[in-house]
C-alpha cells in the first residue's frame, strides 16, 4: 500500500485503518424492506447528515420529503395532517448514518421503503444500506411536495422494486464498475453515467416479469442510478475503520441543510458538527431571488473516502475547469488529503481516505461536491455546487476524540 508524504508506520492507528477500509470489496448483493434491514419502526424516519433534534427544526426540503414519506406510509391522509405530525414530534427523525445507512439531499426512509444492501464480499456481516435512486424526475431527494413525486415513489417502491429484488439473484461486485465509470469520465457522486450504464449491462439479462421493459428503460434515463449504490459502497468501505482506537480517519459525513458533521474512526456514533453553509456555486448559475439551502446530503462520503470532488481535479476536460473556475484554491488539495492508492481500480487508481490529522497537518479542508437545494423547498435542485468544511470542525474533532 502506497502512501500519500512520509510512510506511516504499521502501528500507527491510521495506517491501520486506512488497511481495512482498502481492504472491503463491495458488492450490490440485495433488497430488503427499512423496517426489516434497519429497524425502523412505525413513524421513525431516517434523514441526511447530523441529528436534527425536533422535526418542526428540519430545514424546508427535509421537511417536504417527511411529509411524502408520511404520505407514502399512509401515517396521514393529507399534506396538512402530516405536517402537523411532523411539527408536534408524532414523528421521530433518526440520522441515516447512525444506522448503517446514507441517503442523498433531502432524501428520507420510511419503515416500507426498499434499501438496496451494499456488503463486503470477504466479510458478508458487514454491510450498508441505501435507498433506491429515483432518477431525474419527480424524485424526493430534492424536497419538493407534489402528487408526481408520490406517485414516483410508490413505483421506485413497488413494480420497479420488486424486479429489481429478484434480479440481484447474484451479488454485483462494484469496485470493477466505479473504476470502469472514473475510467470513462465518472467521478462516483456528481458524474456516475457510465458506472450507471455498467451496472445496467449487468442486469440487462436478468430482468423479468411485466416490469423488465419498464425497468430497462428507466435505467437508460437516470444516469444518478449508481450514485446511490456507490454511497453504500462508500458506508461499506469507511464503516471498516469504526472502533480503531486513536485514529482520526473521517468515517462519517454529510449535512442536514442546517449542520454539516462529521465522524472519526476511534469514536463512531458521535458526530462533531458545524453550520452548514451553502456549496460554492458557478457565478450566474442561480437565479437570483433564489436562496440556496445549506450543505445537505449523505453523499458527503463518497468524497471524503477520496473520489467525487476529491478525484475531480485528476479528470482532464470541462470537469477540471469548473472545479477550479469555482473553487481556485482547492485544485492541489486531493492529493495532498488522500492517504493511499487503492488497488482495487486498476484502471485510475485512485487515492482515498482522508484523516483529520492529514488536514490538520496540510491545512487544507477537503472537497465535497453537493447538489444545492432551494432553502423554500419549492424549486428543488438548484445547481451543483462544491462545499468545503472548515478546518475547525477537523480541530475540534481531533480535540473532542483527544487523539
């Protein structure tokens, strides 16, 4: 294992947990309902990023995509009572990442909701979850209320759902795929088209069922498919280094719109927080009486294990110049972050996993990249954007795990 400045010593804590988060292979291996998989029950609901304390607290795109799932649920029969449910505590608001689980933006999980399990191929108790990505239209990752959205999610949740169950009759290895996808111009978070079409071919003979032309087709339009499973690879592979004691390997990531928090190897479940701002954004790219929310999203991982933004700056063409049009400091930072090559992308090569000390050490915070919401949640996805978490929080969290 090659690794990033000076060789850490096999001793040293982080060495050791940068080897078992490189040492996960991933595979797509089923589905399984939220309740059953993750305990959820009746009225819980999991959410991006930190805890949110009460749900009359949730930032508006959250708020909207409770209020769906609510509907979805039949917990209520109208948009009005699920507010109300919402807003008087009825309902219990749970971080998606506390319970082995990520979900985009404003995404959220209910009880009867279908999370595809993502699991290590050499250690099959070790596993993550994530919900099934909508696509481009009508999806509940942005926040907006609607009846289309509904309708959309009781498809993903229903007909295409119970297809696809059935034609993960094998695991679906996804180291192959990510490296396939970075090698035709993918980043894994922002860009996942072509590992999304990769994993398409791998399922193309195994649909069945008066769904398969459906299912296909859906595929061939929502090029964010594999972005939701990368996630969970993301969650699989950083989950790895839970527990190793002293060290200050980032296993955790993301923001609930109104806090963006983080997670350290040596003490899983306690999140170290900050406000989150909103992603720095292309000038003109946004209307200009829209307000954008803040950092949101469990997607934070797919960066902070080193790919997304953090790989971006390696990928030659428009990706490269809007990354650096956007954030002109932050083009050297990746290589300097990441702590070792991983040997499972032949193709790239990428280097991942990022440890507080390194950017301490380096005095660079790394780089998520983040769809931006409208902060109403009425316009849903803005632009994407790239969000950088300060260096306190990185201080502070080193400090709070007194490492």
């Amino acid at each position: 294992m090659t690794l990033a400045r000076e060789p850490l010593r096999m001793s040293d804590p982080d060495a050791s947990a940068v080897r078992s988060i490189l040492a996960v292979v991933p595979a797509l291996r089923s589905l399984a309902r939220a309740g059953e998989a993750l305990g959820l029950g009746s009225h819980e609901l999991l959410h991006a990023g930190p805890p949110i304390s009460d749900g009359a607290d949730a930032c508006a795109p959250i708020a909207h995509s409770a209020i769906t799932a609510i509907l979805f649920e039949r917990w209520a029969d109208t948009v009005e009572s699920a507010g109300a449910l919402l807003r008087t505590g009825a309902i219990r608001l749970r971080p998606a990442q506390d319970n082995h689980c990520v979900v985009p933006l404003a995404d959220v999980l209910s009880p009867s909701m279908w999370v595809q399990e993502v699991g290590d191929l050499r250690s099959p108790a070790s596993v993550a979850w994530s919900p099934l990505n909508g696509g481009i239209e009508h999806v509940l990752r942005v926040g907006i209320l609607g009846k289309d959205v509904l309708t959309h999610l009781r498809w993903i949740n229903g007909p295409f759902a119970d297809a696809l169950a059935l034609a993960l009759n094998e695991p679906i290895p996804l180291l192959g795929l990510a490296d396939e996808g970075i090698a035709g111009g993918d980043d894994c978070h922002g860009r996942t088209g072509v590992a999304t079409a990769a994993l398409a071919s791998r399922l193309e003979h195994r649909w069945t069922g008066t769904e398969a032309v459906a299912c296909r087709e859906f595929l061939s339009r929502a090029p964010s498919f594999f972005l939701n499973v990368w996630m969970a690879a993301s969650k699989c592979m950083l989950d790895a280094a839970r527990g190793v004691a002293a060290s200050s390997a980032v296993v955790a990531a993301g923001g609930n719109g109104e806090e963006f928090g983080i997670q350290l190897a040596s003490q899983p479940g306690t999140w170290f927080t900050t406000r989150a701002e909103p992603p720095a954004v292309q000038p003109g790219l946004i209307v200009t009486d829209a307000v954008p929310l803040g950092a949101i999203g469990d997607s934070a991982v797919v960066d902070l294990l080193g790919l997304g933004a953090m790989t971006t700056p390696a990928v030659d063409g428009d990706a490269r110049l809007q990354f650096a049009d956007i954030l002109t400091d932050a083009v050297a930072a990746p290589r300097s972050l990441l702590m070792a090559a991983h040997p499972g992308f032949p193709r790239v090569q990428p280097r991942m996993v990022i440890t507080a000390r390194r950017v301490l050490e380096s005095a660079q915070a790394p780089v998520v990249s983040l769809g931006v919401l409208d902060k109403t949640g009425k316009r849903g996805r803005l632009a994407g954007g790239f969000y950088r978490p300060p260096l306190d929080l990185f201080e502070r969290a080193v400090r709070g795990a007194a490492i």
